[in-house]
C-alpha cells in the first residue's frame, strides 16, 4: 500500500447508491420500466471495493464535496449551505501539494466549486468540461500526483450537461417539446434569474429551465416515477457517452493495471422525488444520503463494507495508502483501521431571493462575501448501525416533525419505534460547537414543494 503514490477521485455528482448496489429494489420503488445500461459503472462495481452504505454530510454538492476533500463536518471545514461560506480547512489536494504532489482539478461546475468557495486553492492545474486534456497531462506528468474528475452528466438534465452539438441540443429540445404537448406547459422564451453552478450560453441555459418547468407539472401531480425514469435514463446516457470515453482512456493510460494508482469513484449526493423530497436539495432521505464509494487499486484486496461509513472517511483512508507524512485532526477516520461510530447530515436553508441576487452579485463583481446569505437548519438526521432518526425544522427553529427508520438492504423504513432517546445524543452533540449557526429568520413557506422552490431548484414563478 505505500507503493501508492498517484491517486485519481472521481465524482458522477448526484449518483445514489442503489442504481450500483441494489437496483432490483430501485427499479422496484420507482417502478422503472427502462432499465440501466452501465457497462462502466458495472465493470467498476465488480472490481472495486464498495462502501455500499457511505453517507454523505449534506445534500448539497458544495459541503459534501468540502467533506470528501477535507475529512471534516461541515460546522468544521464552514461550507454548510450550498453557497454561504469558503472552505477553512485544508483539501486532500493542498496537503499532497505541500508534500511535493502534482494536483489536477477538472470542474463540469466552476461557479460553486471553484474559486469563490476556494476550492482551488492548492491546485497546479485546472480544467473546466476538459476530462480528456486533465487526464492526458496527469498522465505524462512524472512523480507523485493527484487528480480529481467531476462530472455533473447525472445532475438533472439528467444526462444532458455537456451539450457538445446541435444533435445534443436538439435532443433536449425535442424532448421539451413532446412533453409541453403532452403536458400542456407552454416553455418559457425568456431566461429566470436562479441559482449559478456553470457559467453557459444562453440557449442551453433556457433548455434546462424550461426542463425544470416540466419537472414541477409531474412533481404536483405527485407523479415521481416519470421524473425518475428521466433520472435512470440519464445515468445510462452518461455511462455510453462522455463516461465511456474517459473510462477507455484511463484504460489506454494503464492506469487501472497501475499497482501505485488508487482510483476512487463516488457520488456526492443521491435524488429521490416523493412528496418530503424533491430532487436532492433539503432532503435528508436515505436514498438522497447515501452515496456510492468505490475504491479501485491492485494494491488493495477488493471487497464489500456493508457497515455505515461517512463521506468525512474518505481523505483519511486515502492518506492511509500513501507513503507521505500527514498529521491532522480529521472527523473521519481510517477504514482500513477503525469502524465509525455513526453519522450526521444537516440540510440548511437559504431565501431564494436572496440567494439568487447573491449569486449575480458575485458573478457580476467576481467577487464573494463571505458568509452573507442568511440561513436555518431545516432538516437533519444521524444514523447509527441500522437506526435513523430525522428532524425537520421551522424557520424559528421549533421541531416540525421527527421520524424514526430502519435501513435494510439499502431502504429506508419507517418504524413505531422511538430513536430519540438513543440517538437523539448525538445531533445534540454535532450542534454544540456548530459554528455560523444563524438565528435570523429566513422566509419559507409551509408546503414542501414551496421549500424547493426557496432554493431556486425547482422551477415555476417566484
């Protein structure tokens, strides 16, 4: 294992678990008439080691990534929210820098994990939708390196991120306009104000808000499976297409047959739609929580953890492969040796109006004020062998609701039983020290689907 000493992390942002690891009961929730075809994913799956039941920290690509790179909480490394805070702790890329590693960052979302959260910090070289060119200068770089993919392909449109041609475009287009038939929701001519994780011209712009538009007529109709085959199908769009060609190149490369590569593939967050989840944003379903982990490397024996392991373990298990000299106090531990107690997720809140200005302002002036957007917990959850236990919150911070749940073979059960007593300790625990927690009242409506709307992922008039 010390022979490591090149490492490549790869993330298929809004990947869920059970599309690798249980999919027979995937296709079964969802009632999914179109099934998977991911011959890469596949072949990964069976010759990796598999965290099958990982959880990640938050539902938002921002913090969980910041988790997997620093191995701390969120209250710990600041970025809670999905656009709030910068980092405070060190990535995996800068402590490997300082050690003389080569770093490579390739980047489908430069807005929200680049430079204005100050994930870029320690990288030599960076890449934004240019996986072929990183991954070919990592390999003709000499010495020790670290490289980091991520691609945003499974992200609703699903499977529509890279839109590299006018067939591409027409696709989706056509697509939007059999379902406005279909569904008589006239599209949009005219470009919303929203969020920002890629900077992108125009008409691919209007293509995805208009999608979102169709997303909300079936998601009021209550009708999730359809948005879920949508989902389905982009992950086998992504597998054929733009993943293929990287999986074949990292191949080409040797770096699979490579004993001194680790190759780590995950998701940051699931999706799940139901009446207390839509999407990802501000769930803290198991579905949405639990993320796949796959380590691959000919120095390390494959094989199945089932136990409950964190998003947080990551950057200490890696660092537990290479021969290079790192002391830090981590959240996470060491899978190769020690099993985690338990884990916590927090899904925080922000105005949508708020947010949105926040987001052109910083666009606008290339510049980002730490800590600005106002924001409250609305949802969290900690789970501890097989036992959930989740809160949701007003915007005043009174408990609107708690469940409690049991996990088998990957699916989240709601139970009778009481968990509050025994898990209850750690959430209080996690919140004690918790930095940048605001007391400010955010507005939000009562309805779920409202809630979504807040965060400007999901579509529809403000």
């Amino acid at each position: 294992m010390g022979n490591i000493n090149k490492v490549i992390m790869i993330c298929v942002d809004t990947l869920r678990a059970d599309t690798l690891f249980n999919r027979e009961d995937f296709y079964l929730k969802y009632n999914i008439k179109q099934k998977l075809n991911t011959p890469n994913l596949d072949w990964l799956v069976r010759e990796s080691t598999l965290l099958k039941n990982c959880i990640t920290t938050s539902p938002y690509t921002t913090a969980s990534h910041a988790s997997y790179f620093t191995g701390y909480w969120p209250k710990h490394h600041s970025v809670m929210d999905f656009f709030k805070n910068k980092l405070s702790k060190p990535t995996i890329y800068n402590l490997l820098n300082k050690k003389g590693y080569k770093t490579f960052f390739c980047n489908d979302f430069p807005f929200i994990l680049g430079d204005y959260l100050g994930f870029k910090e320690g990288v030599d070289r960076y890449y934004i939708e240019s996986e072929l060119e990183c991954l070919k200068d990592f390999h003709n770089t000499d010495g020790n390196k670290f490289a980091f993919f991520h691609f945003a392909d499974v992200h609703w449109p699903y499977g529509y991120h890279k839109l590299k041609s006018n067939n591409e475009f027409d696709s989706l287009e056509n697509f939007l306009m059999e379902q406005s038939k279909i569904t008589g929701v006239p599209l949009s001519k005219k470009i919303k104000p929203g969020p920002i994780e890629a900077i992108k011209e125009d008409k691919e712009l209007l293509l995805e808000q208009n999608y979102r538009m169709i997303i909300d007529y079936y998601c009021n109709k209550k009708d999730y499976n359809t948005v879920m085959q949508w989902y389905a199908d982009g992950i086998s769009r992504f597998d054929n297409s733009r993943f293929d060609e990287f999986i074949r190149s990292l191949k080409d490369y040797g770096l699979f047959d490579d004993p001194n590569t680790l190759i780590v593939i995950f998701g940051d967050h699931g999706e799940n739609w139901s009446d207390e989840s839509y999407g990802h944003f501000n769930s803290c379903d198991y579905s949405v929580i639990n993320v796949p982990v796959l380590l691959h490397s000919k120095s390390i024996p494959r094989k199945i953890i089932n136990e409950i392991t964190r998003t947080i373990d990551i950057v200490p298990s890696i660092i537990n492969f290479l021969n290079v000299d790192i002391k830090n106090d981590f959240d996470g531990v060491d899978l190769y040796s020690k099993a985690p107690d338990h884990s916590v997720t927090q899904s925080w809140v922000s105005d949508f109006k708020e947010l949105v200005g926040f987001f052109q302002e910083t666009k606008n002036k290339n510049e980002f004020i730490d800590g600005k957007i106002k924001s409250f917990l609305l949802k969290e959850a900690v789970i501890k062998d097989n036992k959930k236990l989740e809160f949701k919150y007003t915007n005043s911070g009174e408990v609107e609701y708690s469940k409690s749940s049991i996990i088998k073979n990957g699916l989240e059960i709601n139970t009778d039983l009481n968990f509050q007593e025994e898990l209850g300790e750690y959430l209080r625990r996690y919140n004690h020290d918790l930095v940048n927690r605001s007391d400010q009242n955010v507005a939000i409506e009562d309805k779920i689907l409202n809630e979504f709307k807040n965060l400007g992922y999901y579509g529809g008039e403000q």
